[in-house]
C-alpha cells in the first residue's frame, strides 16, 4: 500500500494535538473548580444542615459555572462558541428541547445560564466524578423511573422555578442529521400546560468525534422563542413532538449553512 502524504498525515496529527492539549486542560480546570468551589460548597452544605433538595439547587449553580469555564475556556482557543438568544425576554422556567450530536452537549447549554436539570439516560449517571454531580443535582434518569413518575418530577421541578433541559433523540446523532424523537418529554408539556423553548446546537458533532477525539470548529447555541401553553392545547402531543422537530430540523439547516 501506497504511504499516506503529508496532507494526510497532518490532519491526523492535528487532531491528537487538540484532543491532547483539550483533555489536559478538561482534567486541570476541572480539578483548579473543584479545588476553589469546594469551600464555599461545604459552607452552603453546613448552612441547609445537609438538606438534599436545598443543596441540590445550590449545586446546580456551580455546574452551571463548571459547564462555561470548560466551553468558553477548557476548549480555547481551539473551539469557538456563540450563543444567540432569539426571545431574550423569556426567563420563566419550562421544557427546554435541545438536539443531540455530541457527547459535549450537556456542556454547550451552560451558555443559555438557565437553573436548569436534564433528563439523561442511565450511563452518564454512572460516570466517575459527573455521575456523582449529576445525582446530586437532582438530575432525572429517565431510565429508571415510569411516566407517572417523570410527570410529577418535572412538575415539581418547573414550580420551583427551575427549567428542565431534554434531548429527545435519547443518542447522540454524531453528525449533522437529526434522529426521530422519543414522544415522552412532550407528553408532559402536553399535560402539565408548559411552555416549550427549542435550542438548536450546530458545529460540534466532532467536539468530540464518536471516537472521544477532538477536532476544531465553531460552536454556535441558539436559543429560539418559546411555544406557548395556549399553543400546545390545541396539539396532540405527538403533533408537537412533530412540530418541534421541524423547528430544530430547519433552524440547524440554516445554521449549517453558515459554518
């Protein structure tokens, strides 16, 4: 077999850079959070006398927190991110339905600075050091729990103030298509009379690649206006989960086009 040339090689060994020089700086940002959060974590822990649902919310702050630092500095300068927000105005808490092409997606919706949890299947709540956070912030396995069950979760969670972020394809698609949609998370909105805010992330279904391999590129989050309650009354919930998808099918086209 013929060598590879040089404009082969290159790209290859490009990318073992990134992804060297990205997973150093993921394990040293990651350790320097934890080392400065710890403190004032434990102190808020001592304050609520260990309240698990008190701790929770504060904890989901400084996951928020983690979740900037790594997109906006633990990626830099190989990954550039920007984040649009359509409806700005929009604050209250409801269902956030975001598409899914990488693993890094959890990461990328800090930039919405939303108090949010996700719904997540089982693997990541099993994760060393992540699993750990994610229990403890109330994050929901939806794998684990029956609807009735994920109904009144959810519930609870948006009276609190709290925006619950769902993935609908359940996997990461790895590339640009998008996957159908589980019907579950829309059901709920259905029922429980919440608004529905779709956001569309393009750019990062190699950051990182299948392979956990990181390559370059940039990132764009956009958040889109929300579909209201007296909107989704008069759709059947698959007729939404439809709607919804066409959203995002279309918008991320068009984000597409602008990489």
């Amino acid at each position: 077999a013929a060598a590879p040339s040089r404009n082969q090689v290159k790209p290859k060994y490009r990318t073992m850079l990134i992804s060297f020089v990205v997973y150093l700086n993921l394990l040293i940002f990651s350790a320097l959070y934890c080392l400065f959060s710890a403190p004032p974590f434990l102190a808020i822990a001592m304050i609520f006398l260990f309240d698990r649902h008190k701790i929770a919310h504060r904890l989901r702050f400084f996951i928020l927190w983690y979740g900037k630092i790594i997109i906006y500095f633990a990626l830099f300068p190989f990954v550039r991110v920007t984040y649009e927000d359509a409806a700005p105005d929009e604050t209250e808490a409801g269902i956030i339905i975001v598409n899914h092409r990488s693993a890094s997606d959890p990461f990328f919706v800090a930039a919405m600075g939303r108090n949010a949890i996700q719904t997540v299947n089982d693997w990541p709540m099993h994760l060393p050091f992540f699993g750990f956070f994610a229990r403890a912030a109330g994050y929901i396995d939806i794998t684990r729990i029956t609807y009735d069950e994920l109904r009144g979760q959810i519930g609870h969670i948006l009276r609190k103030g709290v925006s619950v972020i769902s993935f609908p394809e359940g996997t990461r698609s790895g590339n640009r298509g998008l996957n159908q949609f589980h019907g579950g998370i829309f059901r709920v909105a259905h029922e429980l009379g919440v608004s529905v805010t779709p956001v569309c992330i393009t750019g990062n279904e190699n950051i990182p690649s299948r392979k956990f391999k990181f390559s370059g590129g940039h990132v764009r989050i956009r958040k889109l206006a929300s579909v209201k309650p007296e909107t989704i009354a008069g759709l059947t919930p698959f007729a939404l989960k439809t709607y919804i998808r066409e959203i995002i099918l279309n918008e991320t086209s068009k984000m597409d086009a602008m990489l």
